[in-house]
C-alpha cells in the first residue's frame, strides 16, 4: 500500500471555482424565474411538491420532522458551536474562520436577506406538519445544512486519509444534506425550487470560500492514501 504525499489544489481549485459558479448561475435563474413568471415555477413546483407530499404515511412523518427538525437555526447553531469548539482544541483557526465565515455570512445572514428581497410566499396548497413562519426562498434549512454538512465534506477531505472510509463519510453528509431538503417539501412548508435555490446558495458560498481561503494557502496539506 503506497502513500501518496500529492498537492492536488489546483485540479481541486478549479473544480471549487466551477461548482460555486454554476450554483450562482442556477440560482440567478430561480430568482428571475420567480420574479418575471411566478405562475409557471408554481405549476412546475406544484407538480414536484405532490411527488414528496403524497408519500406522507404516519410512519414515515415522525422520522421526516425529526430530520427537518435537526436544521433548525437553534440546533444548528449548537451543532456549529460544538463544531467550532473542536476545531479550536485542535488549533484549527482557519477552519474555524472559513466555518464561522459561512455559517454566520451564508447560511444565516445572507439567506435571510434574500428571503427579504425576493418576499416569496410559502406554498399553501397542503398542511403544513411543521410550524413556520416568514418567506419561503430560498430555504434556510437547505442552505444552512448544505453549509453545516459540506464543511463535514471539506473535513472529511482534508483529514480522512484512507480513500474507502473518505468515500463512505462523504456519501453519508451528501444524503443528509439532501434529505434534509426534500423533507421541507414533504412537510409542505417549501416549494422543491425553494430547495433548490437554497442548495445553490449554500453550495455556491461554501466552494467559493473554500476555493479563496485554498488559494491563499490558508488550508491543511493533503496526504491521502491509496486503498
């Protein structure tokens, strides 16, 4: 079994750059398509909202809410908190600064400023099973968990050097980030382009910062072994 002590930035960088930029153009199209035709992005978003509600059963909602219920600003805030607090044991500060950065900057401030300008309402076509309140795009909880579980994907990147157990962690923080999403429309308080929207903005802060603070050298060396 060979170690690889590679530097891959570059392709990584690149690859960053390319993300963040397509999950900005993605959502600049949601945000014009909900500004110049509401009326088509609700029938499209009507469509895929009774795809996730109509799967409702009593055994399954208890699980859904509990997952939606996770991304709750105060709950993510403790799961940052915690998050930070280990970061900073183990003298992580820039790590740390590009969390605080995105969870404060991205997946709060920044997604609540755009739910202020854009003013869209929340769907009302089914029961709402979760209580809520103020606008509905993007989705904060899609955001928030986007950021909150690709920094889990940016940690597991930098520090799990085995590549099966890399692979495995990853694909668990993907299916959370986007089953958390889907169940905001299963519990009928956001439209799937809610979603959607929320996993652009997310994605898009996340990578670009990521790609600025790699390119100033701010982040740890990669050493990844071969399996």
């Amino acid at each position: 079994m060979a170690i690889i002590f590679s530097n891959p930035e570059q392709r990584m960088q690149k690859h960053l750059l390319q993300f963040s930029m397509t999950a900005y153009t993605i959502l600049l199209i949601l945000i014009i398509l909900v500004q110049i035709q509401p009326a088509g992005l609700n029938r499209w978003d009507q469509t895929l909202n009774y795809l996730l509600t109509a799967l409702r059963q009593s055994w399954i909602t208890p699980v859904v809410s509990a997952l939606t219920n996770f991304a709750n600003p105060s709950n993510l805030a403790i799961s940052n908190i915690i998050l930070l607090a280990c970061l900073l044991i183990f003298k992580q500060y820039t790590l740390s600064l590009l969390q605080l950065f995105n969870a404060i900057l991205v997946g709060s401030v920044g997604n609540h400023l755009l739910k202020i300008i854009i003013m869209r309402p929340r769907p009302t076509a089914t029961t709402h099973l979760v209580p809520v309140g103020g606008y509905s795009f993007p989705s904060g909880h899609a955001a928030a968990s986007m950021v909150y579980f690709g920094f889990l994907i940016l940690l597991t990147y930098y520090f799990v050097k085995r590549q099966r157990p890399r692979r495995w962690l990853m694909l668990l923080w993907v299916s959370l980030i986007l089953l958390i999403g889907l169940s905001r429309v299963y519990v009928g308080v956001h439209n799937v382009s809610d979603v959607l929207a929320g996993w652009c903005w997310g994605l898009g802060g996340l990578c670009f910062s990521w790609w600025c603070f790699s390119k100033c050298r701010l982040l740890p060396v990669i050493h990844h072994y071969h399996d």
